[in-house]
C-alpha cells in the first residue's frame, strides 16, 4: 500500500494510531521470516550469518603491489564480518604470511601493517587467518579456492580460522599469544615464551 502524503496527514488527524496500519501490522519483536532479533544477533556474533558483502584493495595498496587472489579475499571478506560484530574499525590482518590493514567498514584493504620501533598504531583489533601456502599436499591454488567455498569449510581451514584471537585493546599481551607473535614477527623480536 502506497499511501501519499495528504493521506497520511489525514489518518494523523483522524487519530488512528501508525501501529494499526495494515503496511505496519505485525512487526514487533520479531525479525526477518519470524526470528527474534536477539537470536540474530546471536547468529551474527557467533559467524553463523554472513553479510556477502566482498573486500576489496584501495588503489594506494594496489599501487604499493599488495595483490590477493579471490580465495584471500573471501577469507578476508568473512574476517570482516566478525571485526565488524566485534566492534573492530581498523584491524591489522595476518593471511598467508602477510600482514595487512584492513578498513572494516569501508572493507578495504588499505596498505601492509609497518611497525615503527616495533609498534603497529593505527588499528583497535587484530586478526590471524593462518597460512595456507604451506598445507601438505594440497596445491595452493586448490586450498585457497576451498577457503573461498562458504558452504564446504573443510578442516584445515576450520582449523585455520578457529586459531586466531580477538580481544579488545584493554587485553593484555600476555592474554593474546596471536597478537604477541605478530608484534614480534614484525618488530623483529623474538617473543618470550611463557615457560
């Protein structure tokens, strides 16, 4: 039902409140096809619900030779989704041995993560998608084509993705061993082993 602005100006003025009108009827609690919106909030927390929506790279990163094939950025694509749910704006990225900054919610890739006397600033969270250049017996092409399938998440790249740590910047390093070894690989400083 369209209804036209005089028409909605007349219904005002007659009393009739907005909820008792027939393109209003029936929302309440309940979300889209029936669920309640806290369980798709769940949903969304938790990864089960995936936006679709891709990752791509700024031109300044293009131009600075950061190339991913589309596998990474599928990685990247559902990454995105849960920094997004966490809050996160700039993430620092761990994929496939490299280490990118990623816009979250422009989803962009907007250069490589530089530390400066071993600090990396800029980002409020951090994400490690593993390696999967180096997974035995696979090729790389066909591993990374299975880590772009968002049906068929297959072990090793379950595994990968269920590996990495995300935590606000208020936890401490010695809380986040994926954050610790990061730092540190780009900082270029062993880190101390928690004996």
């Amino acid at each position: 039902m369209n209804a036209t602005s005089s028409q909605l100006l007349k219904l005002l003025s007659s009393g009739i409140q907005p909820g008792a009108l027939p393109f209003t009827s029936g929302l309440g609690a309940a979300g889209i096809a029936g669920t309640p919106f806290a369980d798709l909030l769940k949903q969304a927390q938790s990864g089960a619900i995936a936006s679709q929506l891709p990752v791509t790279i700024n031109a300044s990163a293009q131009s600075a030779g950061i190339q991913l094939n589309d596998g990474q950025l599928a990685r990247l694509a559902q990454a995105a989704d849960k920094l997004e749910t966490a809050g996160v704006r700039t993430a620092m990225v761990s994929i496939d041995g490299q280490n990118l900054v990623l816009d979250v919610h422009a989803r962009q890739i907007t250069g490589s993560a530089q530390a400066q006397n071993g600090i990396v600033s800029g980002v409020d969270g951090v994400i490690d998608l593993g390696d999967l250049r180096s997974l035995g017996g696979l090729a790389v092409g066909a591993a990374q084509a299975a880590a772009g399938a968002a049906a068929g998440l297959g072990g090793t790249l379950a595994s990968a993705l269920s590996n990495f740590q995300l935590g606000p910047p208020s936890a401490g390093l010695a809380q986040n061993a994926s954050l610790t070894q990061l730092l540190a690989q780009l900082s270029g400083v062993k880190p101390a082993s928690a004996g």
